[in-house]
C-alpha cells in the first residue's frame, strides 16, 4: 500500500520532475557537447512514459478503502488536523456519497475522472487550504451552508450563541425582532430563523462580498422574506432605516482576534480565512468597545445582547458591559471545550 501511495504521490509532483530533469540537463551541458536533440527528446519521453505506465497500472486497482487509507495517510504527514475526517469529506465530495457510505462501499472501485479531481483537492488540503472552502459548504447547527474565502467558516463552537438565543427567544411571547450584527455566510441568523419561527431578523455586515454568501444561504433555506441583508460597519446601516426600530436580541460574532494571536494562527486559517472577520486591533477588543459603546440605543426594555468572545476575553468584556451601566444582568458561559464563549448581557426593564 505505501508503495503505491507513492506512486501516487509521484504522479501528483511529475511537473517537479521534469523541470529537475530539464535543470540537470542545462547543468550537464555546460561541461560537455551538446547532445542530439532527438536524443534528449527520446529521454524525456521514455521517462515520462515509464512513470505513467506504472501509475495507470496501480491505479486500476485502488478502491474506495485503499484510497481512503492513502488520503488520510498523506494528510497526516501534512500535518492536517483531522485527517480522517477531512479525507472522508473529500471523498464522499468526489464520489457523491455520504460518509457512512464509504464504508459499505469499500471494494468499489474509482474512476480516473475521480481520481484525477480528489488528487488537486488533496494537494490543496495538503497546503492546509480548508476543507469547506475547498468543498465550497459546511455544517453548523444542522445546516448546510455555502462558504468561500469572502466569509469565515463557521465553528462548533457558535452553535452555544445560537443554543442561547433560540432559549431566550422561546422565553418570550409573540413575534420577536433580532439583529445579527457581522453576519458573514448568515449562518447565526438562518439558524435562529430556523428554530424561531417569529423571529425578524436584520443580519448586517461591512463585507459586500460575504453578504452575496449569506443571500444564497437564504435563497437555500427559503429565508429570504424573514431575515434581511444590510451592507454597512454594525449599526451604520440600520441606523439609515428609520422604521427598524429596536430589538429584543442582538447577537454577534465579531472578529476578536488580537494581534499577537494573530501571527499564532494556523495556516488553514491565517493564510487562507478573511483577515477582516478576524482581526480586532493590537488586543483583539475593538469590535466590543464600538458595539457596547452604542447598543443601548438599539434594544429594547429588557432585551438582550449575546456576544462570542475569545477564551481570554471574558472579563475585559464583561468588565465594559459593566461601565455601560444598562445591563442589569451579565453573564458568561462555557463552551464544550470548558473556555468563556458566550457573554450575555440583558438591558433594564423600564
């Protein structure tokens, strides 16, 4: 198995061993004479045959295990987190199965067509390009949800924001206004509008781009009448339609990655991920400071405003929900990984 692996692998670098071929022959040259063009021709060309004759004949015989075990073997010498996880979603894409599928298909053989699109996904995944940018959607809370680079891939652990929200919502009676500030791909705002059905919803963010992502997200989960898209830095563009009013929630989950977190990132998110959804300033709390400097003036008497924040931020947060002195409650929660995730703050009666 490894021998063919690499096999493999050499039929996904054969334009690295041409160009080395090439190199040795310009090197060679300068201390001898120039040898026959056909004959150098001649080379290159049995060359190149002997290592296709050798992949296609491996090739014939790979089935959706042996190609399984390869994938999650060469993406663990990349260094790729989950391994397996990321090969099983590569190649349910490909072969247009469910995950689980692959298991009771072990024997199935591959076509080429196949192979020859799960090798340039994997030689992407291997240079730590995301998984859901290279598929082109993800799963949060159930959903599917479209994604490219213009927006940030949702993460497990926002589904606590939505958890929240749904909770508060459900706490309240009659139809209720929500505003999702930094929306990117949408995915809070159809995940609340999911699982409320009297929720109207404005879900804004700054990126034009990111905002195209969430419409089709919408147009997907058949959202477009409920949940409104507004283009402009947080409450910019609601502050230009007079007639929204205030609301019962806010939620949001800004960029809050400081500086020096930055430079530590990962390269599948650092290199790869909108440096705008990250980002926050030298401490990774401009986001907060802009929002709870004006939120009071967009909820109502007893709303609530429900932030994600990073696992160090609870009590500098916390700390400037304090000094708006508005909020009569201020709580934060734990995510399944035990580190502050939520803070959720709720405004004064009248």
């Amino acid at each position: 198995m490894q021998n063919k692996a690499n096999l493999l692998d050499t039929k996904m670098n054969i334009s690295s061993v041409l160009a080395k071929y090439y190199e040795n022959e310009r090197i060679r040259r300068r201390g001898e004479n120039k040898p026959n063009q056909t004959q150098r021709l001649s080379k290159l060309f049995l060359s190149f045959t002997f290592i296709c004759i050798i992949y296609n004949s491996v090739m014939q015989n790979w089935t959706i295990q042996k190609l399984l075990n390869w994938v999650v073997g060469y993406l663990a010498d990349k260094d790729i987190d989950l391994p397996r996880l990321s090969a099983e979603l590569l190649l349910s894409d490909v072969l247009g199965l469910k995950r689980i599928e692959l298991y009771t298909n072990f024997d199935k053989p591959v076509t080429q067509q196949q192979l020859d699109r799960l090798h340039g996904l994997v030689k992407r995944a291997g240079r730590h390009e995301p998984i859901a940018y290279l598929l082109g959607k993800t799963e949060f809370y159930s959903l599917k949800f479209k994604v490219s680079p213009d927006c940030m891939i949702p993460r497990p652990e926002t589904e606590l924001l939505v958890d929240r929200a749904v909770e508060f919502l459900r706490s309240r009676n009659g139809e209720q206004s929500v505003c999702d500030l930094c929306t990117g791909s949408g995915c809070i705002a159809i995940a609340i509008a999911k699982n409320f059905a009297d929720a109207g919803i404005i879900a804004t963010d700054i990126s034009k781009a990111a905002l195209n992502i969430a419409a089709e997200n919408l147009t997907v989960h058949n959202l477009e009448g409920r949940v409104q898209l507004l283009c402009g830095d947080l409450f910019e563009p609601i502050m230009q339609h007079l007639d929204a009013g205030k609301f019962d929630l806010i939620v949001c989950n800004p960029p809050y990655v400081s500086a020096a977190e930055f430079e530590k990132l990962g390269k599948n998110v650092k290199d790869y991920e909108p440096k705008l959804a990250l980002f926050a300033g030298d401490d990774g709390l401009d986001i907060y400071r802009r929002i709870i400097e004006k939120v009071e003036a967009f909820l109502k008497p007893g709303a609530a405003l429900m932030l994600e924040i990073g696992y160090a931020q609870g009590p500098a947060v916390k700390e400037m929900l304090e000094q708006a002195n508005c909020f009569s409650k201020i709580a934060i929660e734990k995510d399944f990984n035990s580190n502050d995730r939520v803070v959720i703050a709720t405004k004064r009666p009248s």
